[in-house]
C-alpha cells in the first residue's frame, strides 16, 4: 500500500517539468541574452565614449595650433610695428614718412585683430591693445598732417622713439614665451576672461594727441552741458515730461512713474533712470545732471492699438518739433534707415554763417555735422521710442566763421566727372576733434550719388563720401 502511495506521488510530480516546458527554453535564453545585450550595449558606449574622446582631442588639438598661429602672427605683426616705427624716425621726406605712417596704421589693425584671437583675460590685453589702437590712431593722424605739408615736430619723434622702444619688448616677450611654448592655449570661459590678472599690468607709454581713441578724447568736455545742478526729484520730473513729450501727450507725465534712479560720474555727470508709463510700456532715460539735458532714452513694448503707418515725411517733421522743444531751435534731417517695424532719422543742428556772401543775398546757413541727434519713430504708431543727443551734447555750442569763397569758386576745383546738383555750407568733424567749414556739393558718377567737401575757405578737397540708398533707407560709405 505505501508503495502504491508513492508510486502516486512519483507520478504526480512528473508531471511538472511537463507543465513547465514550455518555459524553459525562454527562460534559459533570457538568462543568456540579456547579460549579452547589456555587455553590448556596454561595448557599443565604450566606442561611443572613445570616439567622442578621439574627437575632443582633435578639436583640442586644432584649437591649440590655432591658437600657436595666431600668436606667431602675433608676433611677426608686433615685430613688423617695430620696423614701421623705426623708419619713422630715419624718414624726413614727406612721401616716405608716409608710406611707414600708412603701415603702423595697417599693422596695428592687424595686431588687434590677432590679440581677439588668443584666449588671454581681458585684463592681461586691455593695456597692451589700447596701446596698439592709440598707435595706429596717432599714426594715421600723422599720416593726414604729413601729407597736408606739415612735418613731425620734435615731440612727435619722441612719442615715436618712446613706442619703438616698447614694441621691441613687446616683440621679444612674444618671441620668448613662443620659443618656451609659455602661451596661452586653452579656451576661457566669461568668469576667466573678465577676472582680473594675478600680477601687475605693464607699463606702456603715454601718448599725448587728439583723436578719437585718445586719452583726451574720454576727458573731453561736453559744450552742450550748461546750467544748474537739477535734484533727483527734479531729474523725475524733467524725465517723465521729455517722455510724455515724445509720445505726443504731455498730459501722461503725471503718471508716469520712476521705477529707479542712479548718478554715472562718466564723462560729464548724469541720472539714468528706468520709467513706467500708464499702459505698462516700460523707458530707459538719462539727463545731464547740470541742466538736465536729454543725453539718450528708448521706450520698450508696443501699443496694443496702433494708428495707419506713418510717412516718413510726417515723421521727420514730428521729429524736428521734438528737437526744438529740447532747445535746438534749428536742425535738418540727413539720413534715415528702416529696420523691425521702426526708422531712424538723423537730425544735425545749423547755424547762420553770420554774414552774407555778397552784398543783397541772404545769410545762408551751415549744417553742424557734429550736433547730431538719432530719433528712433515706431512707424505704425508715429511715436518717437527713442533718441540719442549724446553726440550733440558733447558738440553743440554757438560757432564764429570767417569769411569764405564762394561756392563757384570752390566747385572749379571738383573733378569733371561729378554732375553736381547742389551746394551748401557743412561744418564737418575731422579726426583731431577739430571742425573745417566745407562747401558740400552733392552729384552723381556713373549712378552713385556723392558728398565731395571742399574747404571753404582754400578751395581744396577735404573729404569724399559716397552716399548708400536702398529699401532700408540711406548711409555714408
């Protein structure tokens, strides 16, 4: 009987492997598939990571050796610098001084080009790339004044003597860190590139001349900056109303509101404030702090109605009447460009010349090419949302003129190939911060329109412009 029993048993628990074959050969595959799927899938991410690796030393590796090219040509402009400076101070006829001013102009431009190229802090550059501007600035100064007949004074060859000496150190630290490989090759990310040098910054030379990368050009005064000193509440108020004015509501300045107000001490003192208008458009404004004058302010945001677009005519009128109620009584718009739904007009304030030319004319007047205002109009609502007098502010001041030829007489001068069709009288800015009266004759050559300023008083040609038109509006070249 216990037999029997087991023999039961035994039978009974045979039939489970029957029951559980047809699991069996999947289970056992999985048990074997997936360690090798996870080991490919494994090996696969290892020449993934190799190959991204391999990669990154390849772009690290180009990377330096742009980075070792642009330093030996680094090094080759610096020493070519040095061979242009020193022939300056060899050279006395007018025609060679000028050729070697003409190249310390090229080589500097070069130069800097290349220092934007090395991955250096820019503290490290700052002082050694001020020094290379302001060299071919200096030199290009030279370059005008040699060719107008004047020759190097004696301080002039000292400043050149004093940069010859500096730009052979300049050169042989190059040339030192190159041969020791002791150069900058890693890229540097904005926390480096701003952070300031562990040790002291070199010393270079001063350079004392006008231009406009000078020294003296940040220390030069603003003429356009007169009265008394404003407060902070008079600063708000004067803000808010020059805003409300733009917008062509004045009504609006009493709720307009100041969001901040700060005092820059840069140049000349002024406020820079941040505005919140009523309908949630936001305005950045600065004012002279003496006199309160509009230096620059800009509206952000749009209205959600807007008015038919508005011509550029009716533009250039609103913006004239913006400018007079700033104090510029007179002014002419010149050029004009259109870009994201907004145009921009230049407006240059004149002046009468203060005679007449001949006995029964008219006292003509004189266009002031440095007492420019940029007006910035929303051309679907016609509002000024922007404005930039900072220029203006730094030039404008009553001018004296002395006599000058007549126009015939300058215009006998002009190349036979311009068909002119206009004259006036043009105060333009040159590159010492000084002023020449020109007559300005617009013409054409060949379908191009140009500006051709001959000096008002000698008759000479001044300076050339070819004047840019297109859909986006007109530009100088």
């Amino acid at each position: 009987m216990e037999d029997e029993n087991n023999n039961k048993k035994t039978k009974r628990n045979s039939h489970f492997p029957g029951m559980f074959r047809g699991f069996a050969a999947p289970v056992t595959l999985a048990l074997f598939a997936v360690p090798m799927v996870l080991l490919a899938g494994l090996i696969a991410m290892g020449f993934w990571a190799a190959d991204r690796h391999r990669e990154a030393e390849e772009l690290r590796a180009v990377n330096e050796n742009v980075c070792r090219e642009a330093y030996t040509e680094l090094a080759g402009s610096v020493r070519e610098l040095n061979a242009e400076l020193s022939k300056l101070v060899l050279s006395e006829a007018p025609s060679t001084l000028a050729l070697s001013l003409d190249g310390v102009w090229r080589e500097s431009g070069a130069i800097t080009a290349l220092l934007g190229r090395i991955p250096s802090a820019h503290a490290e550059n700052a002082a050694l790339n001020r020094l290379i501007v302001q060299t071919g600035d200096y030199c290009r100064s030279l370059s005008s004044s040699v060719l107008g007949g004047k020759p190097l004074t004696e301080n002039d060859r000292k400043q050149i003597l004093s940069l010859v000496d500096a730009s052979e150190k300049i050169c042989t630290e190059l040339e030192n860190r190159l041969a020791g490989g002791n150069i900058p090759l890693t890229a540097l990310d904005a926390e480096r590139f701003y952070a300031e040098p562990a040790g002291e910054n070199a010393e270079y030379p001063k350079l004392d001349y006008n231009g406009p990368y000078s020294d003296s050009a940040e220390n030069r005064q603003a003429l356009g900056v007169s009265g008394d000193e404003l407060s902070e509440d008079e600063v708000k108020t004067k803000a808010k109303e020059l805003v409300a004015l733009a917008l062509g509501d004045e009504g609006a300045a009493e709720q307009i509101t100041a969001q901040s107000l700060a005092r820059v001490e840069a140049g000349y003192p002024r406020y820079d404030l941040a505005l919140v208008l009523p309908d949630g458009r936001t305005a950045d404004i600065a004012l002279a702090a003496q006199g309160g004058q509009l230096v620059y302010f800009r509206l952000y945001g749009a209205r959600e109605t807007a008015p038919a677009e508005q011509d550029l005519g009716t533009l250039k009128t609103k913006g004239l009447e913006f400018l007079r109620a700033l104090g510029y009584e007179h002014a002419e718009p010149t050029y004009h460009s259109t870009y994201d739904g907004s145009v921009v007009v230049s407006c240059c304030c004149t002046q009468g010349l203060g005679h007449a030319l001949a006995d029964g004319e008219e006292e003509p007047s004189v266009i002031m090419m440095n007492d420019a205002v940029r007006l910035r109009f929303d051309t679907a609502t016609g509002d000024i949302i922007g404005a930039d007098a900072s220029k203006c502010l730094m030039n404008h001041t009553e001018r004296s003129f002395a006599d000058v030829t007549a126009a015939e007489q300058a215009q006998a001068n002009l190349s036979p190939y311009l068909s002119v069709s206009s004259s006036r009288l043009a105060l333009i800015p040159m590159d010492d911060f000084s002023e020449k009266l020109c007559w300005e004759f617009r013409g054409s050559f060949m379908e191009n329109e140009y500006l051709v300023y001959m000096d008002a008083t000698t008759g000479e040609e001044v300076r050339i412009v070819r004047i840019i038109s297109d859909e986006n509006g007109t530009s100088e070249a």
